[in-house]
C-alpha cells in the first residue's frame, strides 16, 4: 500500500492543527475540550471534520458492538484524542481497531498531554524504508 501525497497533506495538517491547540489551551483539560477544539482549527483549515462518528462491530453479519471515533477528517483519517500523562499500548491498540473496523487506513493518535505527543497508525502494514 502506497501513501498518497493527499493523505499525507491531511495528516500534516491535523498535527499542525493538533500544536496550536496545545499552544493555546496548554494541558490539563478532558479530552473534550481538545477534541471540540481541535475540530474548529481543522475546519477553519478547510477540511472536513465530524466528529464522535460511530464505527460499528461485526461478527458473522451481525453487529456486536459499537465505538465513536473522535473525529474523521476528510473520510480518510480517524483521530483519536487522549489527554493523559503518556500514551500506552492500549491507546495505539484502540485505534488500530477503529481502523481494522472501518477499513479506513490512516489514522492519528493525539494525546495533549504535558506536551503533544502523535502516533500514526495504519490498518494495514507498511514497512519502513531501508536507509
């Protein structure tokens, strides 16, 4: 799987966005006040964001348990908002899930911790480039 330039840009884009938040906010505050924030920055960029947008489980054809994505940005990447100390496992393991759920391939983990910390994950597996 090949990462496109539009895909990149978007991604660019929300970590940009992610920053200013943090500069203007600081940290200390749920992660719905970054999340609410965070979708103003990315709209007033020009894309286009929803948010708490529901991924839905299934199993064997039926459905068997329901998420919310915090936001998705241009129906291309998911963002997942956490404002702790520092991120775990669990957090990266979150939204590798909400990707494997939705087929979506790119996604962002943002936490507006003591200081922003962002991790991209993809669905599918893409090896680093040799050096």
């Amino acid at each position: 799987m090949e990462l496109t330039s539009e895909v990149n840009r978007i991604t660019e884009t929300i970590i940009g966005c992610a920053y200013r938040v943090h500069q203007t906010l600081g940290h200390g505050f749920l992660e719905k006040v970054y999340e609410n924030a965070l979708r103003i920055e990315l709209e007033e960029a020009g894309l286009n964001v929803q948010q708490q947008v529901p991924i839905q489980v299934w199993y064997r054809g039926r459905p068997v348990g329901e998420y919310f994505a915090d936001l998705l940005v241009e129906g291309q990447v998911i963002v997942e908002i956490k404002a702790v100390r520092e991120l775990t496992k669990e957090h990266e393991v979150q939204l590798v899930h909400y990707l494997t759920a939705t087929g979506i391939e790119d996604g962002l983990l943002i936490n507006f911790g003591p200081s922003v910390d962002v991790k991209r994950k993809f669905r599918t597996f893409i090896p680093r480039k040799a050096k």
